[in-house]
C-alpha cells in the first residue's frame, strides 16, 4: 500500500507524523496480513484502508498516549531519530541520547492474535522490550514471520496459554495491552497478574464495557476513558497498578 496514503490516513490518530521508515513497515504488514489472511482468519477486515484505521491506527493512538512522543523519542537510536525530525534533528538526537540512556519498557500484549496493538506500538518506540501472548501456533507463526520481515528486535512471542503461564509466575511488564479478546471478563483479572508493581495496562474496547472495569479490576486506578477518532463508540481505557 502506498506509504503517503498510509500517513494520510493515521493523521488523526497522531500527534506528529510518523518517519518514513515506519511507513515502509506498515505497508510490509498490510502486505503480509493480506496474504496470511487468506489462509487464517486474522482479521474480518479485508479493504486495506480501513485495516490503517481500525487496526492501525488504533493501535497508534493507544502508542501515543503510553508513550508521547517526548518519551518514545528517548528510546530510539540517534540515527532513527535524526531521520524523524527536522533538518536540526541531528543536534537534538545528540542531546537526548547524552547521558546514560533510560531502561526501555517492558510492554506484553496479551492475545495478540494478527498483532494489534502490540506491534504498531514496536514500530513506534523500536527499542520497548515486546512481549506477545498468543496460543494459536498459526497465529504465533504469523506474528514471527511478520516481526522478522519488519526486522523488530527484542520481540518475543510466547505460544502458551495466559492461564498456563501465570500458575508458572508470569513475566512481569511495565505496560499490559489487551484488545479483541475473547472472555474479556477472564481475560482482564488475568492480565493484571502480568502488572509489575506500578505499571500501566491499556485496554483498546467499546465504551460500554468501561463501568465494568472498576469491579473486574478492583486494584486498578482507571483514567477516564479517551474516544478514539472515527468511532462511535470506541474508546481507550487507560489504568495505573495501585
């Protein structure tokens, strides 16, 4: 799909344009998803605009928030920095990488079947320490297939069962992501279990589940929920670990 097309339609789910590099990745994933679709069903949506705006540009909008754009600046290498920004990018890359840099998030997504949100989120803040749930082997092999061909480091994907690896001590991360699952009123109680002390987890539904999440997630301070652009009834749900 053409990249400036691409960039047009994320507009309202930005706060600043994407590089030219991410583009390019996100018209490789459409390519891909488009081609596994065919084989499994990773997504009901099959007209590639409205796969940059729903899939995508969801998942970005979700990336802004987490992560604005100050703070995912400061995880990327100065190269891919200076080329995101202005003809005096060069210099502020130099300044923000000065110091010893800050530890990367831990984020995990937790079902994450044709990879929303998690991995828009790695193509916005390349150097987050990923982690994927998903059990479906096909769906793992399309998440692995679709991280190399983006040339995402630091991803792993895990093909087990949330219920499985939480009896086992779940890894723990510093943000939690959760969108399009199934049983979400069990999934959600085993989603905070993946909480670090003080993380974050962001929750990508309609807004009539927001009410809910007060008594599925009783250790969780929710934020009031953020409409998401060019929907009715979506919105983001944002919560702090107590």
């Amino acid at each position: 799909m053409d990249t400036a097309r691409i960039a047009a339609l994320l507009e309202p789910f930005l706060d600043q344009p994407l590089p030219a590099r991410a583009l390019e990745q996100i018209s490789i994933y459409i390519d891909l998803l488009l081609r596994w679709n065919a084989r499994i069903n990773l997504t009901a949506i099959r007209d590639p605009e409205e796969i940059v705006t729903r899939h995508f540009g969801e998942s970005l909008f979700l990336a802004r928030h987490l992560f604005p754009e100050n703070v995912a600046r400061a995880f990327l290498p100065a190269k891919v920095m200076s080329e995101s920004q202005s003809p005096g990018a060069p210099l502020i890359a130099q300044v923000a990488m000065s110091g010893p840099p800050p530890q990367a998030p831990r984020v995990l997504d937790l079902g994450s079947g044709a990879g929303f949100p998690a991995l828009p989120i790695k193509i916005r803040c390349p150097n987050i320490h990923l982690t994927l749930i998903e059990s479906n082997h096909k769906k793992a092999a399309f998440l692995r297939e679709t991280a190399r061909s983006l040339t995402l480091t630091n991803v792993n994907i895990i093909t087990e069962r949330a219920e499985t690896l939480v009896s086992k001590g779940p890894p723990q991360a510093d943000v939690v992501t959760l969108r399009a699952v199934e049983r979400f009123d069990t999934a959600l109680p085993l989603a905070i279990k993946f909480l670090a002390p003080a993380a974050r987890i962001a929750l990508l539904i309609g807004s009539s589940r927001f009410p809910t999440l007060h008594n599925l997630a009783l250790t969780i301070d929710w934020q009031h929920p953020i409409s998401i652009p060019r929907s009715h009834s979506r919105i983001l749900a944002i919560g702090l670990c107590q």
